[in-house]
C-alpha cells in the first residue's frame, strides 16, 4: 500500500511539484488581491460610516457563498481556467479581511488618534504611523483565515480547470485510486498547517511590544 | 528685529477668546456660550467645573480638535483660524486623562515624535529625551527603550507630560491629566508639575474638577459653569471675594484647614517694611500656608521673610498677621455659612 504512494509519487514527480506550485500561486495572487481590495474597502468603510453599512452587509452576505457554488458560477460568467479561480478566491478572501481590518481599526483607542492629531500630524501620517500598526494584529488574524481558507478552496478550482493539488483529488476520485486522493489531499492539508502556523507566529512578533 | 519680536511676544497674551461659543451638532443649548478671557506668558491657569460644564470643549477648541461656532481665539496675537493647522498644534503640547500614548512605539520614541517630524538632528533629539525623561521623574537609561505598556499609570502619565513638551511647545493644554491616578501618585506629579512650570515658565490651561488642584496649581482660576465663565482670578480672590452664588457656594464647601492647603506664603505677604537681617528666617513664596503655619509653630519666630524666585526677599508674613489671616478666613466661612 505504501508502495503504491510512493511508485505513484516517484513516477509523476514533475506533476506533483507543478501542482503544488500552481496551488502555492493561485493561493497567493487570492490572498494578495484580497488584501489590496480588502484593506482599502475596510479603511473607507471605517472613515466613511455612510459606507460602513452597505459595504459590511454586502460581504457578509458574499461571506455566506459556498466556494464550490461560487466556482460553478463563474463558469458561465468568466469561463474556465486560472483567472477565474483567482478572481472567484479573492472574492471569497475580502469578507475575513475586510471585516477584520474593520475590526482593527474600530478597537484602537479613540485618545491614541486624537492625540496624534493634536500633535499635528496629517491624516495621512496618522494613518500609516498609527492606525495600521495598531490594526495590524487582526489585520494579521484576517490574513491568516484568508489564506487557510483559499488554500482548501483553490484545491476546488481545479473543477474549473485552473490546476493545482486538486487535480490529484479529482484524478483520485475519478479512477477510485485512495493512495493519489490521499496525496493530493494530505498535501493540501500539509499545506493549511504550515501557512497557519507560519502566519501565526508572525501575528505573535507583531504585538511584541503588548 | 529679533529684539522687537521678543517684545512683541511678551506683550500679546498667548492665548486670547474673544466671545467664544460651540454649539455641538443637534444640541438646543450652546456647551461653551460667549467666553472671553486672556492668558500671559507663563501663566499656570485651571479651568475648574463640574462633569458637562464645558471645560474640556472649551479646552479642544484651543487646538482645534472642536470647532468654535462663534467668535474668535487668538494665539500670540494671531487668530487661529489663519494659522497652518499643523504647525499651530507642534506649539501647542496636549496632555489627556487617558494619556494616548503610541502603544507600539517605545517610550524614546513617543516623545521624539513632533521633534523628529520638525526634523531636529538625531543627537538633538536623543539629548532632548533624557532631558525631558530626567525632568518628570523618570531615569532614561531605565525607561528609554520600554514601551508604554510596561509602564505604570504614573510613568504613562510622566511620559505623555514628556511627549507633550518635546519641542518646547508655547502652550500646554492639560485636560485632567491626573484624573486617573491614585492619590499619592497625583500629589508627587502635582508637585513636579509645578516645579516643571516654575522652571521652563511654560504656560498651561489645566482643566480638573478638583477644586484642590485647581487651586493648588493655578495662578489664576476660572470657574465655569453651564458653559460660561463664573469667574476667572487668582485662588485668594476667588476664596475671598466669590464673583456671585455659583461660587462662593463653591468654594464654602472647602473648610478653613484645606483652603490653608491650597494658597500660598506669597498670596498673603505684606510689604517688607524694614531691613532684612541675617538672622532672619526665609520662607519660599511658593510654600503653602499649611506649611507656613507649621514652621511658625516649630521656630516660634515672630514673622518670616518671604523670598522670590532668586531668593530676593519680596515681603514678610508676621504671626499676628497671620493669625489674624486665619481668624478673618474662620469668620468669612461662618458669616457665609448663615447667609446660606
Ligand atoms: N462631541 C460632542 N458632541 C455633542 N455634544 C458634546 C460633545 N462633547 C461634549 N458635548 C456636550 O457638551 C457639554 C460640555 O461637555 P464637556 O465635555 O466640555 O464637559 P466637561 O466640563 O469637560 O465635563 P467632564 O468634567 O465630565 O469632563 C456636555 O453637555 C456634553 O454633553
Ligand atoms: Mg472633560
């Protein structure tokens, strides 16, 4: 049985390294595109409360979406491939982080940002020497769930024909074979571990000064 | 040219309201209503009230951070509405009750915040910090590299006093800045405060609701009440000659002991009158009258010299005066008393 994991393994090596590497980078063109559509919404919607509303109730709902039914959506709006998978994962990134940014910035302490206008400093300034850092930590928990979150759902995307780890799945499935299932989805698993565990430590060094 | 300049400097008061109001979005009742008063160079005032009295929108309307809705405020002779925001507020230092420090900035770099934003020299600003972190109390090489959450309320609150001094502000705007502290605590940095003034001749708006500290700190003092001043004179002033009800019904809740606690040998000194010899025992003009009566009960002197700031003798405090003194302040509280 082993065996078997390890001939399949062996003999489609260069498929296996290119899947992950596929999956690697639809997880993080997702994450990064979530973050660059994500943050600004979060920063608008906290600077603007006539926007706050409408934007949160909006992703909440998109928030609600299953990732397989949004993927099969797309199929007859934006056809198959990679740049619908990616355009279907970033969409399904910008809730957690939009919501946490949101949540970021509503927990600083209101005397820190006053302060700092009163001692003349710009919005901008404030905005970029105060605010994020100390939105950062939930900033940083929203990237975390993100990137969990895309890591499963990318593994989808192969139905739509973008590759990835979920091809191994599928094939798995198709020819009932457990040992190439069991591949793909140990990889994918493996894979979850490491960014949750990587991020977190990151999340941890960034509060050092607590 | 610069002589002139400095003249002109000393002659403007720092600060001046002229028919000042805020009325806040969907309020019936104005919260600050026609205020007008100025403040000199050097000046320590307090603005004492009670909780919505309007002290700290009339406080924030100095810097801005609220609108006036009428009149004008003028900051060294210039009305504030014509100055660049920005660069008004780096010369107005602010010192909240939460404090607002930058929680992931270390103490060194909280308070070498605007300096370094008014591009001082790096050695200029390391200079400036431990000065300043010597100057309220805290040891640099301690505290220079901590960050704000590891610090005490107190420290918390010496540092924002430091942060709020880096670049020699002109004015200081304190909203109670020691609300939140423990007794003790608010009494040492009262004391170092005070010292801090006397020595940079800093101007302050000290807003508390403590009739204590205000009278304690101020110079002067203006009571506020439903968002207009009740009256704004020196502590003596307003304990003897109360403006109207609001106040005297104020301050006839301080009994005789504690109004001792809050003025000073200076307030109550006569004229010299004579010689001063070697023999004779000084006094402070700065010391309080509870301290006064102390030393005249320890040394049996007959009167003290009172001394200013460099020593010079400025007038004397005879016992018989000072008995009298307290006599006429029993009977004042009394008559007051019955007239209520
Ligand atoms: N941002 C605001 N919006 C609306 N009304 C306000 C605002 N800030 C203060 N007020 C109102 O203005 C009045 C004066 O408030 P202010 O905060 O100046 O009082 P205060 O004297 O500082 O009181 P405290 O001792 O409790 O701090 C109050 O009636 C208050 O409700
Ligand atoms: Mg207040």
């Amino acid at each position: 049985m082993r065996a078997d994991i390890a001939e399949y393994f062996l003999e489609n090596q260069d498929r296996y390294f290119e899947a992950i590497l596929t999956h690697l980078k639809i997880t993080g063109i997702a994450v990064v595109l979530g973050l660059l559509v994500g943050i600004p919404l979060a920063v608008l919607s906290v600077k603007k409360e006539k926007l706050s509303q409408p934007l949160l109730h909006t992703f909440s709902l998109l928030k609600m979406v299953p990732a397989l039914a949004a993927l099969m959506l797309a199929i007859p709006l934006i056809g198959t491939g990679l740049l619908p998978a990616v355009i279907v994962l970033t969409l399904l990134t910008v809730p957690v982080i939009l919501i946490n940014t949101c949540l970021g910035f509503q927990e600083i302490d209101s005397a820190i940002v006053e302060s700092a206008h009163a001692m003349g400093f710009g919005k901008a300034y404030v905005l970029f020497k105060i605010e994020f850092p100390l939105a950062l930590p939930l900033i940083l928990t929203g990237l975390r769930t993100a990137t969990v979150e895309v890591i499963a759902g990318a593994t989808l995307a192969a139905y739509i024909g973008s590759g990835g780890l979920g091809l191994f799945i599928m094939t798995g499935i198709g020819l009932l074979r457990w040992d190439i299932l069991l591949l793909g989805g140990g990889t994918v698993a493996a894979l979850s571990i490491i960014a949750d565990a990587a991020l977190a430590l990151v999340s941890r060094r960034a509060v050092q000064y607590r | 040219m610069t002589m002139d300049l400095n003249q002109k400097k000393n002659d403007v008061p720092v600060l001046k309201f002229q028919r000042v109001a805020k009325r806040f979005p969907n309020a019936q009742i104005n919260a600050v209503n026609d205020v007008s008063f100025s403040v000199n160079r050097g000046d320590f005032i307090t603005i004492l009230g009670r909780s919505g009295s309007g002290k700290t929108t009339l406080l924030k309307m100095v810097n801005r951070i609220h609108e006036m809705t009428a009149g004008d405020i003028f900051f060294e002779g210039e009305n504030i509405k014509n100055l660049n925001l920005q660069d008004y507020r780096r010369r107005v230092g602010y010192v909240i009750q939460q404090i607002g420090l930058f929680p992931h900035m270390t103490v060194a770099e909280n308070i070498a915040t605007v300096p370094s934003v008014l591009k001082w020299e790096k050695t200029r600003i390391d200079t400036r910090v431990d000065v300043l972190l010597t100057l309220v109390g805290l040891d640099p090489a301690e505290y220079r590299n901590r960050y704000p959450g590891k610090l005490s309320g107190g420290q918390q609150q010496r540092v924002g006093l430091a942060r709020a001094m880096a670049a020699e502000p002109d004015l200081m705007l304190m909203d109670e800045p020691f609300g939140a502290l423990d007794a003790i605590t608010r009494q040492t940095l009262q004391d170092e405060l005070v010292k801090i003034q006397q020595k940079l001749n800093t101007t302050i708006l000290f807003v508390t609701h403590d009739i204590q500290e205000a009278f304690k700190l101020g110079d002067r003092v203006i009571i506020m009440d439903e968002g207009e001043i009740q009256q704004y004179a020196t502590p003596i002033n307003i304990l003897f000659e109360p403006a109207n009800d609001f106040v005297s019904q104020l301050v006839s809740a301080e009994d005789a002991v504690q109004k001792l606690k809050v003025l000073r040998a200076g307030a109550i000194a006569s004229d010299l009158g004579f010689q001063t010899k070697s023999g004779d025992l000084r006094i402070d003009k700065d010391v309080y009258l509870d301290k006064v009566l102390a030393r005249f009960f320890e040394t049996r002197a007959e009167y003290f010299v009172v001394t200013g700031k460099d020593g010079q003798p400025i007038g004397q405090i005879s016992w018989e005066q000072f008995k009298n003194f307290a006599q006429f302040r029993k009977d004042g509280v009394d008559s007051k008393k019955e007239a209520v």
